[in-house]
C-alpha cells in the first residue's frame, strides 16, 4: 500500500469520524454544559483540519 493511499484512508477515517462526531453531539447538545460544548465543536473542527491535511499531503505526494 502506497503512502498515498495511507494518506488517503486517514482522511476518510478522520472525515467519518468527525461525522460521527457532529451527529452524536447534535442528539446530545441539551446535555452538554457550555465548555462540553465548545470543547465538542473544537474537536470536530480538529478533525476536519486533519482530514484536510491528509488530503493535502496525499495531493502533494501523487
């Protein structure tokens, strides 16, 4: 497997867990005091910014 790929595969996983992320935190936003929230919305924005850096090594690398 080329690192290429790796890199790809990372992206994804990063993607379908910052899906995952958003979609539990929208069920359970009401349960969640201000700083769990705001702690939720930076690790979903973490995840996308990784997902977005393997995207990115993946283009430089092909």
């Amino acid at each position: 497997m080329s690192v290429g790929t790796v890199l790809n595969k990372l992206a994804e996983t990063a993607e379908h867990i910052a899906e995952f992320a958003r979609e539990f935190g929208d069920q359970n936003w009401v349960d969640m005091n201000e700083t769990e929230a705001t702690d939720w919305r930076t690790t979903i924005e973490d995840l996308k910014t990784a997902a977005t850096a393997f995207r990115n090594a993946t283009n430089l690398i092909d």
